[in-house]
C-alpha cells in the first residue's frame, strides 16, 4: 500500500523528524487560505502515487497569493503526465501547501528490504533531490548502505558512520541527522514498512536540517496491524479492477496489452505472459486466482478482465492442484453462459480433474471457447486469434 507525501510527512514528523509546516488542500481557495496562513514563500507540490513531479510542472514555488491560485488551478484541472504514469496522466486531487525552504545541500535516506540479504537496509547519498535509480545508474559508489539486524535494529556506530557518508561535520548538524536517520529507521520498523524513503533531506543556509519530501509504501500482508495506515489508504489513486480483484483474493495488475490472461500461480503466470510475448502477443494483465480459487472467484476474474475494453482474447492457463480443472471448467461455462464472451478464450487445462474438465468442456460446446493441447499451443492460438 502507498500513501500520499503529506501523511508520510506527518508519520515522520511523529517519529520526532524535522518536517517544514504545511496544509493539504482540495481546492484554489483553500490553497491561496493556506498561503496567507503561512504568509511566506511556499511550495505547491501535487499529491499524487508517481514520480517526476517537478519535471511534469507540478511543483510550484510560489511568492504571492496569485501564483499560488495560478498553481493550484494548473494542477487541479490538468492530468499529471510523467514517466512514471504513462501518456494518459492521473487526476490531482489534493496539494500539499508547504513553507518553502532555502537549501543549501540536498542528501537522500532511505529504508528498504534487501530481498536478498532478508534484512532491512539504510541508503544514504549525498547526491539528493534526483531519482536514486539515476545515481546507482551512473555512480553507484555514491550510494552508502548499511544493513540492519533484524533483532538488534541500528546500532550507534552505524548511524555514526552514515550521517559520517552524508558529509555533515557540524556537530549540531550531525545530531540532527543522526535524528533523521533513527526516525525513518523507526517510522520503517514500527509500520512494516517495505519502503520508507526521505529525498531530499535538506541542510539549510541557517544550518536546519529538515525533510522536504518523503515516500513510503507498506507491506499488505501487515496492514491488519495497523489500523491507522488504513485509514490513510486513498483508493481513488487506485487502479479500480485492481481493488476489485482485492475484495474477491485475486492477484490483478493491469497492463496495457490486449490478451487478458487467467492463470493459477504467480509463476505460472508470469510464465504465460513470458510466452504470450515470446509468439508476437501482448499481455493485458498478471492475474493469479490462486491455488484454492472458487467457482466464484473464477467467475469474477473473468467479470474483472473483460471489463478492459483494450482485452481482445483470454487465455487461461490452469494447473490443477488444490484448484481443481474441472471446477475451472464449470467457471469457464458460467461466467460464458452469465456474462456472454464476445472475445476468443483459449483454454489450456493440465492437472486434477482434466479430463473430467474437457468433457464438461466439449459438453457445453460453447464456439468461443478454445481448447488448446499444451502452452505452446494455447500462446500461438491466442495470438492469432488476436492478430
């Protein structure tokens, strides 16, 4: 789960990290009301789940009250078009109002889990205020990781010899980032966190350390342990299938293909999109319904695909276990008979049941439904039947 720079501010300035004042507004009038409140130099940042802001026009420096209300009017009518949110942009809802600072050095840290290494890691660059993938791309050495242990946290000397590779020397200076450092380290652990991420820290020209900007997303399998992030989770910055597919159990991300696929198993289904694309198709979802998928389930992961007016043909490709091909099978002849497939779906089955699942299959002798022998062979009709 993401949340937005503003409730990430506020879970660190929580957590005793130093964070410039600010106001979270929904309108042109609000925000000029929040400038006047301020009544200085401020920031207006959109509030949105993507990257590239600034490059995208949608972080303003503002003097007056009518360069705020130009701003403000800028971002809230037009859509947000970045590298991180493809041609069609997303809507700004909300602005952050935020009293703007005069910098005079820029760092990034960060708290991530290494997959790797099982274990939380701290990354601190000198190089802030750019995208981080940019840096470990071009000077990776510039980047200072220390890892955590899982039982002991950070340790002193570890925090010493990060703020040491941020460059401060300042003694009152350190302190304070040493205080940045062990408040994204706790706000990381306290909230299983997956990412907790403050770019940039800032040292001012009147030697504040503060953090002007700061991203975190949560891992979802703990999120029933943290009632409060709930309420801070913005579903209207989500892909609407995507939290319909939620409700239900279901795995879906949306990709901008036109072969819907409907697969059990994450591998499998990455799998199957690796073949779709390996014979010339394009994959118009990941969709795993899991080991224990229901008739249900089944049913409205189809209702969830079709829904994509871009999706031309499905392929589904199961491998019976716990779910079982013949429960798949009378899925597939409901949701024909329920909701009407007007796209080709290919069917490849194998596993618990497949043969019992063909004969239901060939019993309901629906045209559109594809058997197919084998994955080769269900990739290659998909993709001609979309071609």
């Amino acid at each position: 789960m993401k949340i937005h720079e503003y409730q990430a501010r506020d879970l660190l300035s929580d957590a005793g990290v130093p964070v410039p004042p600010s106001s979270v507004v929904e309108t042109v009038e609000e925000a000029v009301a929040a400038f006047k409140k301020i009544n200085s130099t401020v920031v207006v940042k959109a509030q949105v789940f993507a990257g590239g802001r600034g490059k995208a026009g949608f972080v303003k420096l503002c003097k007056t009250a009518d360069e705020v209300k130009d701003a403000a009017q800028f971002m809230l009518t037009n859509r947000m078009v970045s590298n991180q949110t493809g041609a069609e942009g997303i809507a700004v809802k909300k602005l952050l109002i935020a009293d703007a600072v005069d910098i005079e050095s820029e760092y990034y840290v960060a708290v991530v889990l290494d997959r790797a290494k099982r274990a939380p890691v701290v990354m601190v660059s000198r190089e802030g205020g750019v995208e981080i993938e940019v840096v470990a791309e071009k000077n990776p050495d510039a980047i200072v990781k220390k890892w955590l242990d899982p039982h002991l946290g950070l340790m002193n000397f570890q925090t010493a010899q990060l703020v040491e590779a941020l460059g401060f020397t300042d003694k009152q200076q350190a302190k304070d980032a040493a205080k940045v450092i062990r408040g994204l380290v706790k706000v990381f652990l306290d909230n299983d966190c997956s990412l907790a991420e403050i770019n940039p820290l800032v040292r001012t020209t009147d030697g504040k350390v503060l953090a002007i900007d700061a991203k975190m997303n949560f891992d979802d399998s703990a999120l029933f342990r943290h009632p409060n992030l709930n309420e801070m989770h913005d579903k209207s910055e989500e892909n609407p299938a995507e939290l319909r597919a939620k409700e239900h159990d279901l795995t879906y991300i949306a990709l901008d293909g036109n072969i819907g696929c409907l697969v059990n198993g994450a591998g499998l289904a990455m799998a199957t999109m690796d073949i779709i694309k390996l014979h010339g198709g394009d994959p118009a979802n990941f969709l795993d319904v899991g080991g224990s998928v229901t008739k249900d389930g089944a049913i409205e992961a189809f209702k969830i695909i079709l829904a994509d007016d871009k999706v031309k043909g499905i392929l589904v490709n199961i491998f019976g276990g716990i779910a079982k091909c013949d429960t798949i099978a009378e899925a597939l002849i409901a949701a024909a008979r329920e909701i009407g497939f007007k796209v080709p779906v290919v069917v490849r089955l194998e596993g618990t049941n497949v043969d019992r699942a063909r004969e239901l299959l060939a019993e309901a002798n629906i045209d559109v439904l594809v058997p197919a022998d084998d994955l080769t062979d269900a990739a290659k009709k998909v993709c001609a039947q979309v071609a």
